[in-house]
C-alpha cells in the first residue's frame, strides 16, 4: 500500500512568454501513495493544473525531480500508466461512445477481439452500458464525462489524472458524479489526482488535500481525510466533514495571506 | 504553432454555399409537408413571378431577343437544340470533374504534407493564400499552347489549377484547427504523430475540405468554361455560347447557359450527398429534435 | 513594431525564396528535359517554355518599335482592369450588403430569393457578359462600366452570403440586452449587428476583390474592350508562336494586379481593427 506513485522533489516550472518569465510553480515537494486519492486545490493561478500536467508529461519542469512510477514521467507516458479526463470531455463527435472507449485500446494495439468487450466493460463500470452506441452529442454534459472517465481507465492506467472534470456541471450532477468517482476508485484500485476549486468536492472525494498558492505556485498545506473510504450522501452531513471543510477552507486563506497576496 | 498559422485562420472561408446549406432538410428529421411547404413555397411563387413578370414585359414593350430573350423563346431552343447542348455540356463536364480530381488530389496531398512539416507549410502557405487571389483563369492561353489546343487536358489542367487553392488552403486549415484538449489526450496516450493524423486531423478537417469541394465542384465548371473561350474544340458548352452570342442567337446561347447551370448545381448536389455519407455525425446535419 | 518589421522581412524574404525556387525549378526542368530529349508533359523549347531572363526583359523592353516598354503598357492595362474591377467591387459590394440587410430583416425575402443567389453563381459569366455588354449598350452605358457590371457579378455573392451570416452572429442575450433598451430596429442594426458582421464583411471583401479582377479580365474578353489585361491576354495567346515571353510577362502583370487588390482590402481590413482595438481599449 505504501509505494510511491508520484514522488516531487523541489519541482519547478517556469513559462517563458513574449515579455518574460513566468513562474507557474516552485519548490514542490509531494508524495502520492498507492491508492491515494489526491486532491490539489487552489486559487486559479496557483498551478494546479501545471503540477497535474507535470505528472501526466504533457509540460515538463524546469527545475527539480519528478518521478511517476518509478520511472520519468516520459516513460511512464509511453509506458501508458496513466490515464487522463479533462473539464470538456473531449469526446471524438464521429465516434460512438462505445468506439471512443476503444480509441485508447486501438491507439495501444489492444488485439481488435479483446476491445469491444473491454470497453463494455468500463461502460458497465460507469453505468452507461445502455448507451453504448449513440454519439457523443446525444448525450447530457455529465454522461459524456463518465465516458471520458470510462476511456481513462479501458486501458487499466495505475494512476488517473483528472483535471476540474466536474467543473462544468451543475450541483446535482456534480454531487451523482463524486459518488460515481468514488465508487470507481474503490473498485479499481487506481490512485487517483484530482485538480478542483470546490472545497466541498475535495473533500468528500480525498484520502488528501494539497492546499496550494499562487505566486509563484506553491503547496502551503496538506491535510489528510481521515473519513472512511465508503462515503455517501449521509457523509456531507457528518460534523467531521463540517470541520474538515472548514479545515481546507482555513488553510486556503492563511496560504493567500502567507503568499503575500492582495 | 506558429505565425503563420494566423495567416490560416485569417483566410477567407469559401464555403459561400454553408447558409443555404442549413436550411436543407436534415437526415432524421421528419418534415411535414406544412413545413416544407412554408420553406419553398416563397422561392417557388417568387420563380413564377419573375418568369411571368420577364415574359410579360419582353412582350409588352416588344424587346428584340437580342437583347433579352423571352423564357418562352429559351425553353423552346432548349428543346430543339438538346442533343447539341446536352452532348456539349458532357464534354465540358468531363473536362471539369477531370480537372476536379486531379486539383483536388493534388490539393489533399499537399495538405496532409503542410500539417506534417511545419517549414513547408511555413514557406508554401503564404504563396499559396498569394496565388489564391490572382485570376488563374489567365493561364488558359498558356496551357492551351503547352498542352494543345484541342487537347482536352489543356482544359483540365486550369480547372486543376482553380481548384487546387481553395481545397489545399481550408484543407490544410482543417487539419491545424483541432481542439488543444484533443491534441493533449492523444498525447497523453503517447500516440504517434501519424495516429493524430489519422484519428483527429482527419475527422477534424473534414467539414472544412467538404466545404471547399462543394464550391471547387461549382467553380470547376465555370472554370472549364472560361478556358474553352481562348480556344479549342467547337462542341464544348464555353465555345457554344460564345458563338451563339456572337451571331445573337441568344435564346440558344441561354439555353446552353441552363445547361451549364443545371450541370453545376447537379455536381454540387453530389458532392453534398457525399459529404452526408461519410459525415452523419456533423453538427449541421443533427436533427433538431 | 519590431515583430511587424521582422514579419515583414521573413515574408519579403519567404516572396524571394519563392521566386528564386521557381526560377531554378523551371529552369532546372528545361536543363533536364532538353538534354533527355524528354517532350513529355511539356516540351522544353524555347517557344514553349521560354526561358525565365527572357520573359523578364521582355518587360522592359520596348512593347513596340521605339514605344514605351513593355512593362508600363501592361501596367497601364493592369491600371484599367483594376479600375474596372474596383467599381465592379463597389457596385457588388453595395448590392450584396444591401441583400444581407434584406434577407435579416425578412426571412420572407430570404426564403423567395436566396435560392436564386446561390443558382446565380453557377451560371458562367463568359456567358453573360456579351448579353451584358449589349444592355450597356442599349443604355448608353461606357463599355468599360458594362465590364464592372459583370464584375459586380462576381463580387456581390460573398458579400451577401457573408453579411447575413455576420448579421446572425451576435449573441442572442446580445440581441436581448438591445430589446431590453427598446431600441430600434435600425439602431440594433447599426450599434450591434453591422459591427458584429465586419470580420465576415471583410473576409468576403477579400474573397470579392479576387474574384472582382478575374469578372474584370474575363468580361473584357466578349465586350471587346481593347487596352485591358484581358484583351491583351486573348491577343498575347493568338501570337504565343511567334512572342511567347509576352504572354508569360503579361500573365505575371495579371497574377500582380489580383494580388495587389486582395493586400489593399486587407491593408483596410488591418487599419480597422486597430483603430477599433483603440476604442476598446
């Protein structure tokens, strides 16, 4: 259970733009175990979505190491070990939702026998084996993203980056799809990396919330959840999750105010 | 990205025809014949008024058909001169939908090199977005003396050149506009370039050579046509008119115009049936319930 | 302003890249074909292919005996095909904004008339234009504004595809916000959709100063204006056998007058964004 996933030590990333540099992130140090569901929450400009693109290698530090899997994060990428839902779904409109949970599967040579049960599979797995073949268009905001979160995990990825993927939906979808999430998470077993802004979604979905800081980006807190790992609806109301909310809430303003901000 | 792929998205869309295009009746939808109705019915009164309205007229004020022919006097050389223009509309038309394959593959080719090489598309494009806006149709005296008056392929060969543009430059726009998210999942799941290529650029770029046929099919006939006035063959639609109108026989000479017209809009038609086969899955042809 | 100076220099330097590639290729194929003996697609002779420092000097040599050279002649074509083509751009320009405006406002008049604008374009102008010259005639029009009619032909088509559609694009809450303010048909016309609609105006005016040249040249050709680009290229292309570095020159001369007119609109184009960026800001 205590393998490393994701391991950062001092890691940076500057931008460089037409008038100068920009320093997304600096100095992080974090540790992602085996099972881990982790949330980074932040300020927009903190570099929450840099750090989750650092881990997937879709950018790459400046300074600092960096290791996903016990390996670089370009070999982990090329490797496959990850998989990854954005805010927009993402979903390819000329393909079915059945064909764009293979799109993965085709991409890494998955034998063409072995997809379509594969991808029913995770359609199962997210409850949307009804729909399999309609397109993408024919679907609500929050079904399109069960299928992207369906398409991250048809290829069995240790680890799942997910970057504000709810943040476009409304409050009652959002709260069906923390639930959803979770109930994957525990029967998948994949850790998990979720970047949001809401404090209440992090903390009813983390086993941790990273707390981080703009200028330049920083983590200035870590606050583990320490609610058991089967959550529901009754969960929101417990008192421990009122204090554990209030908790992340403290530590976002005390990191403003330490970040020397306004 | 680059500079230069400002200069894509700053060219002209061509797809003039996309307005019209919406208010066709789309796959899936039911249309009751009230609706349809209420659609053309306007178009349809408005024809008859304008023909009623012309033939009066030309009629009443006693106009020579030298100067305009009445639509009785065009349907009636229509009639009597069919074999003629219809055999001289299938020669132009062959020599367009020629010159259409070849300009448009060639187009094609070029595009997918463009999106692949950055430095070619960096040196290619702004020449072409140049050579775009010269009257091409000025080359015909050129090709008819490289490759023969009388041959066809000197025809081809400008309706080649006319429609290479306009594909190659939205083609290759297609295939560079694609959502960033798109590009960074493929990249998340280490796809190789060509994979990019064929699951997104492709899909993605589409619509916009669709839309870049559907005008090319309509221009490659006119082109023909243009081309066919600096000489050659005397049984083609270009020639035909010409003559006509020289000796002011226009009556004839609109009839062959009808043909010239029915032959576009007819290509144009195909080229949308197509674009409906391979592209059910388009924004503009979802039904709206 | 260093970034503009620097763009400009890579597409000067790109213009020249070009020009010299071209040079060699054509050049290079004659070299090559001559010396296979190859005729195939086209011959390499002289006749045929003239060689490239030859159509070059053929511009500045004299058109005719002790005349002026052959590149002011041609200019001075170019000049009166361009002023064709540009009335022709306004003439269209005019009516196609005005069919936009029309068919915003009356969905009625779209429904009866759109079919036929588009029907319009497939029918060859060539074909048109000796009708048109002869109406011109019957009105006591100057022959070279019958030419911009065909011209205005061409031009007007995108113009009105691309106004209705930049008439449509504003938000609908736009549209609202503006019925909120129980504000005038025409004052919702000109304060939100007209300038909702310049992009597309402009990108069709690029489209129409292109194809206003080529109504230009090719209404030339049955009017049977003299002095034109047009003209020339008809005559140019009867003595291809004995002159062919003419026909090429004048050629080069009509490929420069469309591109010349399309960087004018776009030079407009540019200028108005800045100074609506100016307002903006």
């Amino acid at each position: 259970m205590s393998s490393s996933v994701v391991e950062a030590r001092g890691v940076g990333k500057t931008f460089g733009t037409g008038d100068g540099q920009i320093v997304a992130l600096s100095g992080i140090d974090l540790q992602i175990h085996q099972g881990d569901f982790i949330s980074l929450i932040g300020p927009s400009g903190c570099g929450k979505s840099t750090l989750l693109r650092l881990i997937g290698d879709l950018v790459s530090p400046t300074t600092g190491t960096l290791v996903v899997n016990g390996k670089t994060p370009g070999q982990a990428r090329l490797d496959r070990d990850y998989g990854i839902v954005f805010q927009s779904a993402t979903l390819l409109d000329w393909r079915s939702v059945q064909k764009n949970v293979e799109l993965p599967l085709e991409i890494m040579d998955f034998p063409s026998e072995e997809r379509p049960a594969r991808a029913r599979e995770m359609l199962d797995l997210v409850q949307l084996d009804a729909f399999a073949d309609h397109f993408p268009w024919q679907l609500s905001g929050g079904m399109q993203q069960r299928v992207a979160i369906a398409r991250a995990l048809a290829f069995r990825p240790s680890l799942l980056l997910m970057d504000e993927p709810f943040g476009a939906l409304d409050e009652m979808t959002r709260e069906a799809m923390q639930q959803e999430v979770l109930r994957v998470w525990r029967e998948t077993g994949t850790s998990v990396v979720f970047v949001t802004h809401s404090i209440p979604e992090a903390v009813f979905l983390s086993t941790r919330v990273v707390v981080m800081s703009p200028r330049p980006g920083h983590i200035s807190d870590e606050i583990v959840v320490d609610l058991p790992r089967q959550r529901d609806q009754d969960t929101r109301e417990q008192s421990k999750y009122f204090d554990l909310v209030i908790e992340v809430r403290e530590a976002l303003r005390k990191g403003e105010k330490g970040g020397g901000a306004l | 990205m680059t500079e230069r792929d400002d200069l894509i998205r700053e060219t002209p869309e061509t797809d003039v025809f996309a307005s019209f295009e919406g208010d066709l009746p789309t796959i899936g939808r039911r249309s009751s014949p009230g609706r349809l109705l209420r659609r053309y019915l306007p178009a349809f009164i408005a024809f008859l008024t304008v023909i009623l309205v012309w033939e009066g007229l030309t009629r009443l004020l006693g106009v020579e058909s030298f100067v305009l022919s009445k639509p009785s006097e065009i349907l009636t050389s229509f009639t009597e001169t069919f074999t003629t223009i219809w055999g001289a509309g299938m020669r132009t038309l062959l020599e367009a939908a020629t010159g259409f394959v070849i300009g448009t593959s060639l187009a094609v080719a070029t595009s997918l090199a463009a999106a692949r090489w950055v430095g070619f598309r960096d040196g290619m494009l702004p020449i072409a977005i140049a050579l775009n806006a010269t009257p091409i149709a000025a080359l015909a005296p050129i090709f008819n003396s490289w490759f023969g008056l009388t041959n066809p392929f000197s025809k081809m060969a400008v309706v080649a050149v006319v429609v290479y543009f306009p594909v190659m430059i939205n083609t290759t726009r297609g295939l560079l506009e694609v959502d960033p998210a798109e590009l960074e999942l493929m990249r998340s799941m280490a796809a190789t370039p060509a994979e990019v290529t064929r699951r997104i650029r492709i899909p993605r770029a589409l619509p916009y050579f669709f839309s870049s046929i559907k005008v090319a099919s309509v221009l490659s006939l006119i082109a023909a046509i243009i081309a066919e006035y600096f000489g050659g063959p005397q049984n083609v639609l270009g020639q035909y008119i010409v003559n006509r109108a020289q000796l002011f026989q226009f009556p004839d000479a609109w009839a062959a115009i009808l043909v010239a017209s029915i032959l576009g809009v007819t290509f144009y038609l195909l080229i949308l049936l197509a674009e409906r086969r391979l592209m059910p899955w388009h924004v503009s042809f979802r039904s709206s319930d | 302003m260093g970034g503009a100076n620097r763009r400009i220099a890579r597409t000067g330097l790109s213009i020249l890249a070009v020009v010299v590639a071209f040079v060699l290729l054509w050049e290079g194929y004659k070299l090559i074909w001559t010396a296979m003996g190859w005729e195939n697609p086209v011959s390499p002779d002289d006749r045929t292919m003239p060689h490239t420092w030859d159509i070059f000097l053929t511009l500045l040599r004299p058109a005719q005996r002790n005349g002026p050279p052959f590149i002011l002649v041609e200019l001075k074509a170019a000049l009166m095909t361009l002023r064709e083509a540009f009335v022709g751009f306004l003439i269209g320009g005019a009516v196609g904004f005005g069919l936009g405006v029309l068919f915003v406002r009356s969905t009625m008049a779209e429904r009866a008339f759109m079919p036929y604008v588009v029907a319009s374009q497939t029918v060859p102008i060539i074909a048109i234009a000796p009708m048109v010259v002869v109406w011109g005639g019957r009105i006591d029009l100057p022959q070279w504004l019958s030419v911009s009619l065909i011209a205005a032909y061409l031009t007007f088509f995108p113009v009105a595809i691309n106004t209705l559609r930049g008439l449509r694009s504003p938000q609908p809450t736009a549209m609202e916000l503006m019925r909120s303010y129980a504000s005038t048909g025409n004052e919702t016309l000109w304060k939100l959709q007209v300038p909702a609609a310049m992009p597309y105006i402009f990108t069709a005016l690029k489209v129409s100063a292109a194809a206003s040249v080529i109504g230009a040249i090719v209404g030339e050709l049955p009017a049977g204006l003299r002095g034109g680009l047009g003209r020339d290229l008809l005559q140019f292309s009867q003595q291809f056998t004995a002159a062919p570095e003419k026909l090429f020159a004048a050629v080069l001369i009509a490929g420069l007058a469309g591109i010349a007119f399309v960087g004018l609109v776009t030079a407009v184009e540019h200028r108005w964004v800045q100074a609506n960026r100016r307002l903006i800001t």
